[in-house]
C-alpha cells in the first residue's frame, strides 16, 4: 500500500511540473519535480496548504485527479481503520467483565444440583456418599462414585457427582462445627 502511495506522489509530482510547464509563465509554481513532490503530498493527504497551486487546465485537471486519489487510498480506509479498532476494544472490553469461572463450588450449590440432577434424590445421593466415606475412613473415589450411580440408576456426570460430594463434605463440616 505504501510502495503504491509513493509511486502515485512520484507520478503526480512528475506530471503536475510538465502540466505547469506547457505554458512559460512567471506565475508558475513548478519550478522542479521535487517541488511537485511536495504539492503531490500535500494534495494527497487532503492538507491543501496552498502555497504550490496549478495554473493552467491540464494542471486543474490532474490535480483533481491527485486529490480524488489522494481522498480513495489515504483519507477513505482510515474511518474503517478506526472502525474496527473500536469494535475491537468494545468486545475486549465486553470480555473482561464477563465473571471469571470458579473451580471450587460454593456451599449453595446443592440447589444448583437439585436443577441439573433429574428424578434424582438429592439426600439420597448425599446419604450414599456420606456412607460410602465414613466406612472406609476417608472421601469416596470414582470407583465407589460410579459404583453409587450405578445403584440408584441414575443418569448423571461424574462431574455432578464429585460436587454432591464437595457439597456434603461442606455440610458435614458444619455440622460438626456447629454441633448439629
């Protein structure tokens, strides 16, 4: 895109001083190429100083072709630029207050369990895991998890059912803290 820009202000410059030189004038502000380098620039990126002006009809001519090229490749993908830089921002924005997930299941989250579980007694479900813990002096593993769902024939992740566990295991802390 840049090699194209530099290109096109090389042709506009070369022909804006052979344009201005068609008529010998005083008035001509072309002197040289690299001064229609800078008439090219200055026309392109839609800055109009000013200062370099054609004065002749081939001169107007290709100076509004300058300045419509100037306004097509310079000025016009700039909004979009801007665009999509904003629509960019808004959805890292967006991004960054959406909650971050936890890997540790709150307390409540039985109630969660009794929504996602189905047909499926909850106290059952703890009672089963509560047995199984205290008669191997420690936490079930996923053998006797699945051996669990297995008996009350149940339809349900073992993700489910490792927090049933996480939750009883909450609820027996309690209990024995508060001496219920």
């Amino acid at each position: 895109m840049l090699m194209l820009i530099l290109s096109l202000i090389i042709c506009f410059a070369t022909i804006i001083y052979f344009a201005e030189q068609v008529y010998e004038s005083p008035r001509n502000d072309f002197t040289s190429i690299p001064i229609g380098f800078w008439w090219a620039i200055v026309t392109m990126t839609t800055l109009g100083y000013g200062d370099k002006t054609p004065k002749t009809a081939l001169g107007y001519v290709f100076g509004s072709i300058c300045a419509i090229t100037g306004v097509l490749l310079i000025a016009l993908p700039i909004p979009i630029i801007v665009n999509n830089f904003s629509t960019y921002y808004n959805h890292a924005k967006a991004q960054g207050k959406l909650p971050k997930k936890r890997k540790v299941p709150l307390v409540g989250a039985a109630d969660a369990l009794k929504q996602q579980s189905e047909g499926i007694s909850l106290q059952n479900l703890q009672y089963n895991l509560h047995s199984t813990s205290c008669s191997r002096m420690g936490s079930p593993d996923t053998e006797d998890i699945n051996q669990i769902l297995q008996g009350t024939r149940a339809a349900m992740k073992l993700s489910t059912a490792l927090t049933a566990m996480i939750v009883t295991d909450q609820d027996a802390m309690m209990k024995k803290q508060w001496g219920n």
